[in-house]
C-alpha cells in the first residue's frame, strides 16, 4: 500500500505534541512535527490549564503538519492525562479556565463524598482506584464551594473531547478518558447516573459515549482554512494516553493477563489487560482502577506517584542554581549508596509539595531512616522506592487474577531511564521489556488506522508495534538484596 499518514496530537503534563505516525502497512515511522511546553498554570491562588494556547500549538503543528506532507494524511487525533475536563455553557463559551488536578480544591473531597454514598458503593459501580484528583471530587469541590457555575454549565467535556470538539464540533466523551473520572459505571459502562445524583452533580452535563476509533467529523472548515489541511476525518484513539500506550504494548499474549505494563512517565500506571472489570473487595481493598481500554478491556492497574519525584527534585535543584539534566541526575543516583532512604511514593505529601526533596526527608527521618543529602541520594531514593512500589502493586494485581505474571513491559518516555528499568527487573524478579518510548502516539496512530480499516485487529497492531520499535531487555540481578530491601520497603509506617 502507498504510505498513509496519521496525526497524534499528544498532550502530556510536561509538554505536548503533534506527532505524523506514516504507515506502509507492515511498520510505522512516527515524526515529530512540532513539540510544545505545557504545565500547571499558577492563577490567583489555584493551579489551571491554559488550554488557549495547547489549542493555538495544536493548530499551529497541523500546519506544519499539512506543509510538510502536503497529501497522504487521512485523520488526526488527540490523547491527554486523565481526569481534567472543560465546562462549556449552552452557546458553547468555555466556562473558566480549566482546572489543573493538583489543585488542592479537592482536599477533603474524598471525605465528603463517602459522607453521603459508602465508599464501598462507590467503588462497587465505578471500580476506580479513590484518587482525589479524580474528576468526581473535583466537580464535588465546585458543586460545594462553586454551584453557580455548575448551574451556568450545559456540557463536560473530558480534556481530550475538548480539542475534538475545537477539530470537529463534536460533544461526546470518549470511553477510557471517561472510566478515570471515578463518575462511570464500569458495568453499565455507561454515566453512573445514581451515584452523580446522590453526589446532587447535575447529570445533563455528560455527553453521549463513545468506544476508540469512533470517526467524530470531518476538520471543521475554519480549522481547515487555518492550518491548510483538507477535512481529513478526526478519529477518537484512546484518548487516555494510558490507554493509547497500552494498545502499543509489544506483546505476543493478546487476551490474556500473564504480562503486565508500566505506563511509565510523571504517573506510572502498573497493570494487566482483562476482559471484564473487577470490582471485589479485594480489589477495593488494594485501591486498584478499572479503567478502559480498547475493544471493551478494561486496564486493571495501579497509579503510582511515577517520574514526578524525580521531576520535583530536579526543579528544586535548579532552584538552588544546580542545573542537572536527567541523564546526569540519574548517573548520580546509580552511583550512591544503594537502600540508603526509602519512601512510599504514594503519600499524598508527595502529589502537590512546595519543595520535593524537603518532603523525601522529613518522611525519611520521620520512619528513622537517613534522609538523603546529595542529589544522587535523593534520585536514588526515589528510584529505589519506584520500583519496590512497582513490585507490591504487581503482587497485588497478581492474587486479583490468579494468574502470574511473566513479564513486563515498560512504556513510554520513563523507559529511557535504564537504571529504574534495572531496578523494577531486580525489585520484582521478572524479565522488564523497555519500549517502545512513544508508545502513546503508537496506539493513536494505529487506532487511527484501524479505524481507517488499514488495520483489523488489536494482534496485528501489536504486530507492527514490534516490528517498528526498538526494545530492551533487562534480566533480574541481585534478588536476594532486593528481596531483604522489599521486606524493609514494607514494614515502613510514617
């Protein structure tokens, strides 16, 4: 076949990207046509997103895009982070500046809403892991400290719909973006309409559903005119880039749940690919999320505080006028003291810290540990704890599903760190496959393709992810230290 192009749009919360996935169907080659930077912006006390200017980048890397290849494109879509989403009123003005998820308006919120529905019952239609990020107490925090806006609100649209809504006119919600706003009915897979109305969330805010590869439209004309494309269709991938990077997984086992994937970037997601969700007090127990996935799986998987650490601690050192890149950082951290300071990733004191390594300290000497002191020994901290956490959430996942698992695949732009890559091998005693590093502009692209009916199944796309992409293989070393590091890991109690 002549080569077909596909355009990604590519948000992260670091920084974002229209990416051209070019398809001869046996491999694809994907491009980077334009990066840009994104980040919480800080605005009168609270944390939002300047989604005006992510639309002006998209619209200015479609132009680049349609420049540069001129013909052969056939459809763009876009992929972001989970939970945020935009209000728009019935004239379809966009209704304040969206909120960032490290806002704190949702302190408490967990608490208030298992104040009116158990969070057993919660967790019994939803099936996700209780975040207070997710998009539920963010829209309790407004129907409590800001109703008027709520009653002024006609539409939701998930972050991701909202820029097909600015592409196509479309005002749907795609399926895995919605499963991690804790407001979806896993087994209904449908709005999970009782529990918004105990919660008094008005339930004509959320649009009709839709599975990925759902063709929304054609380009809207202006947006046509203003980037030069012709009205190429616009598609849903899987808008959760999790999920987008999942159907990039270069596994040979399709349909079953003895291979685990990392997601691994400023979140790492850890999980496996079940047909059904589940939904046991086990599960509820452990904290775990049922979120979407294509072709009706759900992505069964942990949130862990990810790469942020380590984010957060290079912002900080730069702040003190040591500017690292994170090849240097992570050079320093294979070179300290190994199983020096331990921590809990996912303490909450680690989600939103004025100063990270502050944090690592204080919890360090707070559990009578040495508290890091130089750069390596922080990074290391971190690193270490990443992929013993990794390890204790993949135990968990395993007696869910009864099944071992055998392997695992790490994903995403966190897999270019070979030393955590070493670390998660030895800390779980399983073979860890890095790659493919852009996973998530794969799994658009070729859900694009899909769609486009270039591809059938989600074997044959796991087919061309292998052969397009490069991967690393890292054996496990040094089990018994790590055992010994793991049983320390988990008795710690701050």
């Amino acid at each position: 076949m002549s080569e077909r192009i596909y355009l990604a749009v590519d948000l992260g919360a670091e920084s974002g990207r229209v990416i051209a996935g070019r398809f001869d169907g046996t491999t694809v080659q994907l491009d980077e046509v334009h990066r840009f930077p994104n980040g919480p912006l800080p605005l009168a006390g609270t944390r939002r997103w300047d989604v005006l200017r992510l639309w002006s980048d998209i619209v200015e890397g479609l132009r680049k895009a349609a420049d540069r290849y001129k013909t052969g494109i056939v459809s763009v879509g876009v992929d972001t982070w989970g939970v945020d989403y935009v209000l728009l009123s019935k004239s379809n003005e966009l209704l304040g500046q969206p909120y960032n998820y490290r806002d704190p308006r949702t302190d408490g919120m967990m608490e208030a809403a298992a104040s009116r529905v158990p969070r057993a019952e919660i967790f019994a239609q939803t099936g996700l892991q209780f975040m207070q990020i997710n998009t539920l107490y963010q829209l309790l925090a407004m129907q409590l400290n800001d109703p008027q806006m709520l009653k002024f609100a006609n539409r939701l649209l998930m972050m991701p719909d909202f820029f097909h809504w600015l592409l196509s006119g479309s005002q749907v919600v795609e399926f895995t973006n919605a499963t991690t706003s804790q407001a979806l009915n896993a087994t209904e897979r449908d709005w999970a309409w009782d529990l918004l109305r105990k919660l008094e969330i008005p339930t004509h805010l959320f649009p009709q559903l839709v599975t990925p590869g759902t063709k929304l439209g054609p380009l809207r004309e202006d947006v046509a005119r203003l980037t030069g494309l012709p009205r190429i269709d616009v598609v849903a991938p899987p808008t959760h880039d999790t999920a987008a990077a999942v159907v990039a997984t270069p596994t040979e086992h399709t349909g079953k749940a003895n291979w685990a994937y990392i997601s691994s970037g400023t979140w790492s997601l850890i999980g496996v690919e079940v047909q059904e969700a589940i939904l046991t007090p086990e599960a509820l127990a452990q904290n775990v999320t049922n979120e979407g996935g294509v072709d009706g799986t759900y992505r069964l998987l942990k949130n862990v505080m990810g790469l942020w650490l380590v984010q957060e601690c290079r912002r900080s050192f730069e702040r003190q006028g040591k500017s690292l890149d994170y090849a240097e950082l992570t050079q320093l951290a294979n070179e300290a003291e190994a199983f020096r300071s331990l921590v809990d990733p996912n303490d909450p004191v680690f989600l939103s810290p004025q100063d990270m390594p502050t944090e690592l300290s204080q919890w360090c000497q707070q559990t009578g540990q040495p508290a890091p002191e130089t750069e390596g020994q922080f990074v290391r901290c971190a690193l270490e704890s990443l992929a013993l956490k990794y390890r204790e959430v993949l135990e968990g996942i395993e007696s869910l599903t009864g099944e071992r698992i055998e392997v695992i695949h790490i994903m995403g732009g966190g897999c270019k760190n070979v030393v955590l890559n070493q670390f998660t091998a030895n800390a779980c005693g399983r073979p860890v496959i890095a790659g493919p590093i852009e996973a998530t502009a794969l799994g658009n692209v070729l859900i694009q393709a899909r769609a486009s009916g270039d591809i059938s199944t989600l074997a044959e796309i796991r087919d061309v992810v292998r052969r397009s992409s490069e991967m690393q293989t890292f054996e496990p070393q040094n089990v018994d230290q790590w055992q010994q590091a793991y049983e320390r890991f988990r008795s710690l109690k701050r």
